[in-house]
C-alpha cells in the first residue's frame, strides 16, 4: 500500500458529509465554512533529504519552500491566503545564525503573499529539519475543484515546465497573482498545481473530473532548465517538462471558446479516459504517467 | 539562545497588531476574526524519541498524543475544537500495518472531541515518526488568556499532578469538558494547560497577568504515578507534582469568592512576583522553578 493508498483508506473511515465541511481532504486543500465565510485550509511539509538538502540549499530557501508550497495549494482552489502556523522540528545540532535565516525564509514569504503567522512549534530532536506549515485562506465566490474539467475545455499552465530540481523548487513563485487574474478575466473549470509533474497533475485533475485529455506536443511550454537537465541525463527536455514535478505552476481548463485568454494552450480535455500525446509528426499516442509514490510493508 | 528565546525573536520581527488577529502567539493558541466568528489556531507536533518512543507506544496511543496535546490547548483557550490537518513524517521502513493504527488514533481522538479532520498529509523519510497537528477551534464568549490572573485569584488545577512519565503522557483526556464546566459556573480570570510542569506553567500565567502566586504544599492534589515515580527516583512526590510536565491538567484561577467552586485548590495569586510554596510547617519558602529547554549554538 502507498503513500496515496493509506490517505485513501483513512478517508474511507471517516464520514462523508460533515457539518461545516464543504470539500473534504483529497482536493489541493479542504474548504470549510466558518462564520459565514468560505475558508480553505491546507497543511504541507518538507524534510531535510526528501525536499530539500540542507548541505546545499540556503537557509531562507528552505523556510521559503515550506511556506510557497501551502501557498501554491490555496492558489491552485482560486484562493487568498489569511493566516498560517508553522511547527518547525529542528536538529539538536543546528546553529542559531541557521535556524533563524530559515524562519526569516518563512516570515517574509508568508508576508509577501499577505500571510499572517500567528502561531509557531519549535522542537529541537535528533533528526534532520522538517517544517510542517498549516495554512488558512478565504475563497472570493466559487473554490475552483480539481474534478471541475469538461470534455472540450483548453487546457493552460501558467509558466514552463521541467527541470526545477536545477533551483526552481526552492524558489519558485506561488502563482497566487495569476491565479486572481484567472479568476477575474476567465471561466476556470478546474485548476491544479503542478508539484508531481505534468502528466500525474493533469491525470488526477482528469480522474477527478471523470474526463481524459490530449496534450499537443507542440504546446507544452519547456523551461530551460529542461533543456540543461537533457544536456546532462540525455532524456529529452519534452520528457522533463511532462514528468518533472515541483514547478508550482497552475494547471487549469477553460471552456475552448476562451483559449484566445490563455498564454500556454496545451491540450484539450476529451471524453475518452487516459492521457494521450499529439506528436508533432500528428500522431496520437497514450501518454504512461509514472507517479513516483513510497511503499509501505505489511 | 534556548527555543523560547528563539521564538521571542522571530515575534519581535512581526508587526504587533495585524488585521483579523485578535490574540498572537505567545498563549495556547492564536485568536482570529474569521467571517464574524472568533477563531482559535493552533499547531503543535510530536516526535519518536523526544514526546514517545516508537518502541514502546502502542500506536494507537501516538496518535491519540498527537492530536489531544493541541486540543488541550484549545481547552486552556476556554474554547471548543471544530477542524483539523495532520502532516505525518513517517519511517520509510514503518509497517502499513503500524501506521494505520497511528492513523486511527489520530481520527478517534479528533472525532471523540467534535474534530472533523480535513486534509491529511503523509511524507515517507528517512527519519523517525513526527507528526504535526494544526487545529481550528470556536470561542463562545471571550477566551481565556493567561495573562488575566489577578492578586487574591484562587489557583484551581483540574486533576492530580506528577510522574505522567509512567503512562498518563500518552493516554490523558484534554480537558475539553472540564473547561466548558469551568466557563459556565465559575469566572475563569486565566487559564494554562500543565504541559511544561506546574511551577513552570503557573511562572508564565504570573509573568503575563504581572502578579506571583504562593502555593500550599497541602492543596498540590499529587498523582498515584507521582508517588511511584517517587519510590524509583528517590524524589519526593511533591517535586514531581511540582515539576513534571505533560499532565494536561488545566491551570486556572478565579475570584476568591468563587472558591468554593474549585475542587482543588492549590494556592492563590499575590501582587509580589515570583512563585512561593507555603510548606505544611507555615514556613513560605520561594520556589524555584526549573524550565528545560535546549540550547542552540552560534
């Protein structure tokens, strides 16, 4: 059983409809009501050696990564960030100069995106460093769902993908901005933020919307980092961009009469399940998405 | 630089007064203005080797820890838990099996309490198990802060204190109902759980409210654990009431008039500062009070 697995079966345990509850845990982040208001939450964390490696990323990467990834969830619903807590578990080694830059990396990121810390855990412990970061925001109108996609609907991306390991995923912007101007200026179906990878983010956007989709070769936006990473492994910048995660860019689909609004068009929501690819030459042929996920023992 | 201090820095870099935030770090949990409601927000987490030992925990009882420690929070708030997320750091090597049972824990103790759990985030490592909890909860009313102690308070304790080291740490009940019978029938001036000990834990209501407090050796209510712990150790059963942490007892205290109303009743707050103890002779001696906390290097 994975990682997935386990979250699913918990989910199955608990009650489908609950009072205040207005979407539960399996979209990029639960929607709650609360005096009146529509509130979402989120919770995320990263670990030394899993999301990051202390030996090399700076101190502020690390406390900006912990804090920009929540913030990309609360994009991703078509949401303003309100509030946040962080409960930092820290090695008993750490220096004091080190620890402080990393949460000077979660202040000022949080500030920047409008965040107001309000509450702050800190554990010294054997380990390694890991920040779990919870975080509250508000939703203007409609929460934009993953399972919102429609046979026909454009689908866009905000930004160029692949290759962020070469930086990126310890600097990269929470697309919060462009996610209001979406929501202003377009119909957003569905939306999603890519942190598995392309083909795996558009593939549960597809499997909750109960929708398949062809990504044309040609439209997918390829970052440069793609094309160093391909210099360096030999697989192809196109491979990069469609299966590297951690861009934190926004995945979404619009009704096709407003694709002319979208800067990065690439594929189209279709009836057919699964995920195909249009080769330049104008083949068609199924996409194999390889989500990476641990494993657990019995 | 200790933890404490720590947080105190990253404070003081924050703007004092931020919009929705009605109370800030530095008390069981924040306050926030949400859609009309008063919002309580809290994080807290639990680590294999520092708050249980994989070993000898049954999960079960890991799981309820991580989620009751932050629910009694709340219950020293005076308020009421309503939402919540868990991020699980967890072993690669961990069974499925184990961590189900953490899982179940976790859900148990919040649906026990009124807490729906809205969004589950589960990360394998190569580390140890930790587990960070963030909970949402109402106020009715105002809440109850530490800082509200006043001279001539009563200082009441909700249960027997010390050794919670031999079992209580991983099974207590938060005092959920307990607070919610203290709101209605007494007027609860201030309010703190004993997580830290009670001679720490009654320092920092003192250092907020501005007062001191004397307690009466014969009012400390001291647990059984307490005793046995004594009998291994050699300390006498009122240090351990006195200094142990993790008892999750509420801290309180209320008008003098209101006495009568308290089960137990273990001293009273002075306008002098500092923490004395009345001894059973009559001698008053000041009590020293001995916080631990790790240190961080340069």
């Amino acid at each position: 059983m994975g990682e997935l697995d386990l979250i699913r079966w918990i989910r199955s345990r608990i009650p489908r409809r609950r009072p205040g509850v207005l979407v539960d845990s399996g979209d990029d982040a639960a929607v709650l009501r609360i005096g009146g208001d529509r509130v979402l939450f989120k919770t995320d964390s990263v670990i030394d050696g899993v999301h990051f490696d202390s030996l090399t990323a700076r101190p502020g990467e690390i406390g900006h990564k912990a804090v920009a990834r929540p913030l990309s969830d609360l994009a991703a619903m078509g949401g303003v960030p309100t509030f946040g807590v962080v409960a930092v578990m820290c090695p008993r080694a750490a220096s004091e100069a080190w620890l402080k830059r990393v949460m000077v990396g979660m202040e000022r990121t949080a500030r920047a995106f409008g965040t107001a810390l309000v509450g702050g855990d800190l554990k010294s412990h054997p380990g390694k460093l890991a920040i779990a970061v919870a975080l509250l925001g508000r939703v203007n109108g409609r929460p934009i769902r993953r399972g919102g996609a429609r046979p026909g609907d454009a689908i866009g991306v905000t930004g160029a993908l692949g290759g962020s390991i070469l930086g990126k995923h310890l600097r990269f912007t929470p697309r919060l901005r462009e996610a209001g101007e979406l929501r202003r200026t377009l119909t957003v179906h569905s939306m999603i933020d890519v942190s598995d990878g392309l083909a795996t983010d558009l593939s549960h956007v597809c499997e909750e919307s109960g929708v398949g989709a062809t990504i044309d070769e040609a439209g997918v936006p390829i970052a440069a980092a793609a094309r160093r990473l391909s210099l360096r492994d030999g697989e192809s910048p196109l491979h990069h961009a469609l299966s590297d995660g951690e861009d934190y860019e926004l995945l979404f689909t619009v009704p096709d009469r407003e694709r002319s609004g979208v800067k990065h068009v690439l594929g189209v929501i279709d009836r057919e399940r699964g995920i195909r690819i249009r080769r330049k030459d104008g083949r068609v042929v199924p996409l194999r998405v390889r989500g990476w996920e641990h494993r657990f023992g019995r």
